[in-house]
C-alpha cells in the first residue's frame, strides 16, 4: 500500500519559522493598524513587531500615534486618519504601496436602550464600527496583496447583550456578516472577524468607574473563566488570523466562554 505525505510540497517554511506563533509569515510583511495608537490595536502593532512586520499606525491623534510608534521603533510608522471621514481614509491608503493585513479597531460610539438613547447616539456604532470598518476595507482593497487578509473588529455583545443595547448588538452581528460577504468578494485576500469579551485595557480606563465596575463584575460572574480578557489575549487571536492561510469567513470568540453562558 502505498502512502501519501502529509506535508503539502508547498511549504517552504524553515524551522525556526515553524517553532514561532506565526509561522513566520509575518516577517516582512506591512501590518496596517488604525486605532493602533492604543489598546489591543497597540498590543498586535507590538506583537506583530515581534514577529517582524512593519506596522503602520492610524487614529485622529498624532500625539498619540507618534508616542506609540517611538515605542516600537524604526518597524512602526503612523498617519492621523478618521474613519468616519472617507476622503481621511483615501489619503491614508494612498500614501501605502501595500497591505498585507488590515486591522481597524477605530471606533467612538454610544451604547444603550433603544428608549432612551437619541436616533444620532442609536445610529453611532453603525456610522462609526460599521461603516468606518467597511470603507476602510473598500479604500485598502485596491493595495490588498493577493495573500492578504483583514481582520474586522466586532464584539461578543453581538451574540450575547450584557444588557440592553440594541442598536451596539446589531452592529457587532453585522460585522460578522459583512465578514461572510467580504470573504467571498475579496477571495484570495481573506477575511475574519474577532469578536472579543470584556477586555480590562484602554477602552474601559477611559469610562466612569462605577460603570465599568459595574459591567466587570457582571462579566466575571458571566463568562466561564470568571475574569476579563487581557488585550494581548485578544491581539493572540488576531495574529492567528492573520497568519493562518486556511482561515476566511469565520468568527472568532477570545470571551472566556462568555457566549456559551
Ligand atoms: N475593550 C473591550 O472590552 C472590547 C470588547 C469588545 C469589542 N471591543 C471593540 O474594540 C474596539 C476598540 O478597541 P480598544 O478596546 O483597543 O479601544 P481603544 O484603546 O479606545 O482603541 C480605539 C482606537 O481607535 C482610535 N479611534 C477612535 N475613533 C476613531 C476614528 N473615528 N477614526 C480613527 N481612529 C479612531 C482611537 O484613537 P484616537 O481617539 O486618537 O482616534 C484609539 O486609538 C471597538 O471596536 C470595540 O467595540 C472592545
């Protein structure tokens, strides 16, 4: 009987590429960040560092930007770029030959009942998630590499509202269908989603104390692990994404088990 190897004869890694996370495939490679001035952006723009990637930096702060890119070094580079605003977003990607991974954790909305909050502040998450992330894709898709991939921010409040925030839910539930779409639009060019818990970093340091004790509490209790994710964590998950070259389409939970519950 004969015997087929399982090593396809295209892989042309080396092993010091194969003992890393990566696989290697990020080295060299322009990792594009907007919103990487902070957060779990920042966390990947250092992970991918690592792996040895370029990163470029976007965000409406360039103090911000420019603080985080002398923190990573010569390999970061940065833009000020609004997401909401598409002629910000086309010169952002005009000044870029290449994209190899996108990633936008941009985002400023408001988040609560339907009853309560204005039709702008319901509206916010689309105008600024939903449709900031979609135009950010349409603007790089033409400097897209035919390997490339993008990985689009959601949030587990998708699958599973903590409380009630309608409009935010239906958000992050249509990224993970702008995912499916995009994956079969843009193939070869791969697309996934991250969809991540409550995560103890930037984004909660910068609510009211009692609010966000509040909703860690609620969360510790929630998930399965009975804590918060860590913004590395979340950064794992999509540099996994990233590198993998069989995923496209799929969503992805680092939550602890918070959508199970
Ligand atoms: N942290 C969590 O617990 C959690 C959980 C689930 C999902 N998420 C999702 O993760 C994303 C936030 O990431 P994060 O937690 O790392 O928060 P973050 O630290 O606040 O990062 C957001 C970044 O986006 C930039 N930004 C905001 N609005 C922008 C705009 N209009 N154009 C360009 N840049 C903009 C901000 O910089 P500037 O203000 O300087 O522009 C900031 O650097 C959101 O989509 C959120 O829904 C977070």
């Amino acid at each position: 009987m004969s015997t087929t190897p399982l090593t396809p004869d295209t892989d042309t890694g080396t092993d010091a590429d194969r003992r890393r996370p990566d696989g290697g495939r990020l080295e060299g490679r322009t990792v594009v960040l907007i919103g990487g001035g902070s957060g779990i952006g920042l966390r990947v723009a250092h992970q991918a560092v690592a792996a040895g990637a370029r990163v470029v930096l976007g965000g409406r702060s360039p103090e911000r930007l420019a603080a985080a890119a002398e923190v990573l070094g010569d390999a970061a580079t940065w833009h000020t770029v609004d997401v909401t605003d598409r002629a910000s977003l086309a010169a952002f990607f005009d000044r870029l030959d290449r994209v190899d991974h996108l990633l936008t954790t941009a985002g400023t909305y408001q988040v609560g009942p339907m009853r309560e909050l204005s039709d702008e502040d319901a509206e916010s998450p689309f105008v600024s998630k939903f449709w900031g992330q979609y135009h950010a894709v349409r603007f790089a898709a033409p400097k897209l590499t035919p390997d490339a991939s993008v990985v689009l921010m959601s949030g587990a409040a998708g699958a599973r509202p903590p409380g009630p925030a309608p409009a935010y839910a239906a958000c992050n539930a249509a990224l993970e269908g702008l995912a499916r779409g995009l994956a079969v639009e843009l193939a070869p060019v791969r697309v996934n989603v991250v969809s991540p818990g409550t995560v103890d970093g930037h984004l909660w340091e910068g609510r009211p104390a009692a609010a966000r004790e509040a909703a860690f509490a609620q969360y510790r209790r929630d998930t399965l692990l009975h804590r918060l994710g860590s913004e590395d964590e979340i950064a794992d998950t999509v540099l996994f994404l990233f590198a993998n070259s069989y995923m496209t389409g799929s969503t992805l939970y680092p939550d602890g088990g918070y959508t199970l519950r």
